[in-house]
C-alpha cells in the first residue's frame, strides 16, 4: 500500500524527521523556509496531511482554498489558535496537537522569565556584556526576591499545574484561576480562585498558562493590570495575544508593575520595539518547549497521532 503524503512545514530534530521518512511519503523543508500563505496551500493540496508549527496559520480561508485532498493537520505544538479549529471541523480535516512533552520545557522558562524579571536579569546581562560595568555597590541592581510571595496562575492546565510546581520550590505560595477548580491531588495545597480579579489580587507575580481563544485575547489590559498589586511581576510564556502591550508598556513605565518576563508577543518574530526599550522587561524569542528533549517529544507525539489516523484509530490528541 502506498504511503500516505505528509507535509512537515519546519525543519525538525534527525530522529523525527528519520521516522517519518521511514513510514510516510515525506515532503520536508531542510531550508526551513518559511511558507507564503500561497505556498502553504499550494504543499497542503499535494498531501494527505500537514505536520505544522505555530508558524503556519490555517485560517477558514486557507483550509477553504486547499480543499478536500488535506485529511489532517498534526500539529507541532499544544497551542492550537493558528488553526481554525471550526472550519478544520466543518471541512473534516482532523486536527491534533502535542500537550504534556512540553509541559517541563515551558515551566522551566517561565521560571526562567519570573527570576529574570524579578533579578533583574536583562539590565545585568546587557550592563556586563556591553563592557558599561564599572561600579558596585550594595545599593546597585536590587531586585525583588520572589521567596515567599503569591504565585498567581492564570490557566492551571498541565503547564500551569508543573510552573506551579516549581514555584513551590522557591518557597511561594501558589494561587490559581481556572475555568474549573482541580481536584485535590493536582491542586497541591494552591487556593482556587474562582474570579479572574479575585486573583489577580493577589499575584505578586502573575504567569500566564491559558490559550489565547477569542475570550481570552487582551484578557491582561489596562483595566486588569490596575487590580494587580503594586509592584507586581507578570509572566508570559503562553500567547503574545493574551496581553494589551500598550497597557503593558504603561504599566512598565509607571512602575505599577516592576517588571514582565515574557517569551511571547503579538508579533513574533520580531517583539514589540516599546517593550525592548524597557530595562524591567527581561524577554526571549518564544523558545518555551525549545530543548532537545521536548523538541524531540513533540515531534513523536505528533507522528503518534498521524500513525493511529492513518491506522483508522482515534488520534489520542485529537482537537477537531
Ligand atoms: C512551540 C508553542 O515552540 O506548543 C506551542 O503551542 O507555542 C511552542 O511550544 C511551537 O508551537 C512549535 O511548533
């Protein structure tokens, strides 16, 4: 039997990209170009699935313009809003994602966003680097210790429950909104709250673990950073969309919040100019499940679900 086509848009690890030589007719891009909308759909109509990053955007029209020859879309990520999931849905293209392989990878950098946003960590490294350090003092570079203080999670799905997790380590007390309260064993001990401002209350630092759906796009804006406490920290490793970055950069500027730790923006590439000519912004170019390991993971997992597809299984992660 023939070997159904797949598309991998982006370049992949040897290992993922060897096993899917092996059980598909591959299309691969060693280049890592990236696709024009009209090239995605013009690979997407020569294939019987697509295994993309977040990078490619499947939108009603781009699924409408492909046409009935694409039967899946495996995607190369948990987060799912480049995707269309109602018109994939409608079209019958199945659609899947990668959660939990990169659950570990992405609390690490949140961890890594809240420590340098609370040290400092962006103004040392560039004061250092730049050759500009040429005094010390006891008064120089004080940062706020996070030991402690109120961890508030905004999402408390798989990468929200193992941030948490690692917050706890660093001695914080760990608060959580979600659209439902966990059971007791994933809970650990953190206090549900069952209002978004409720929580934000009582964030000293504030991570962000929820997908950017249409409700919670600029769910962080002006009005909801004002509820924050003083001096707050916020922490952005989810979606760039989630935050209002003017509301950000004033808020930044004010000193209402002392600093933001982020790893997603509104534009990516590229960032947002305002918010790099913040000293209290310490930022890394959307690199959460970036390691070898969860790269690995994600590539797997997502031929996993490509293999139980083509099987004529269920695909375990199946979103649409
Ligand atoms: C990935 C991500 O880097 O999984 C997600 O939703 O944003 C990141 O982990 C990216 O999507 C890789 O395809």
């Amino acid at each position: 039997m023939a070997k159904p086509k797949l598309l991998i848009t982006r370049k992949l690890r040897g290992d993922v990209e060897a096993r899917a030589a092996r059980d598909y007719d591959v299309m691969l891009n060693p280049d890592d170009k990236v696709f024009s909308t009209d090239e995605l759909v013009a690979a997407c109509r020569k294939v019987d699935a697509v295994l993309p990053c977040h990078s490619e955007h499947f939108s009603a029209e781009v699924i409408d313009a492909i046409g009935p020859g694409l039967r899946i879309i495996a995607n190369h990520s948990v987060g799912t809003d480049h995707v269309d999931l109602a018109a994939a849905k409608a079209a019958g293209v199945v659609v899947t994602n990668t959660p939990d392989v990169l659950s570990d990878a992405t609390a690490e950098i949140a961890i890594l966003c809240m420590l340098g946003a609370a040290r400092r960590g962006a103004e040392g490294d560039a004061m250092v680097r730049s050759g500009q350090w040429n005094f010390w003092s006891p008064a120089f570079m004080v940062g706020r210790q996070v030991t402690g203080k109120r961890f508030g999670v905004l999402g408390m799905g798989r990468v929200g429950q193992v941030t948490a997790d690692r917050a706890r380590g660093f001695g914080m007390e760990v608060h959580y909104h979600n659209r439902s309260r966990l059971p007791a064993h994933l809970e650990k001990g953190a206090v549900f709250h069952d209002t978004l401002e409720s929580l934000l209350a009582v964030s000293d630092v504030l991570s962000l673990h929820c997908p950017a759906t249409a409700q919670n796009k600029g769910i962080i804006n002006a009005d909801t950073l004002a509820l924050l406490p003083d001096r707050a920290i916020i922490v952005n490793t989810a979606r760039g969309a989630l935050i209002d970055e003017d509301a950000l950069v004033a808020a930044l500027r004010s000193g209402k919040l002392f600093a933001a730790g982020l790893d997603v923006f509104q534009t990516e590439p590229g960032g947002n100019p305002a918010l790099s000519a913040l000293p209290n912004v310490f930022m890394l170019p959307h690199i959460g499940s970036a390691t070898e390991e969860t790269r690995d993971a994600m590539g797997f997992r997502a031929l996993d679900n490509l293999d139980a597809f083509f099987a004529g299984q269920e695909p375990g992660d199946r979103v649409a």
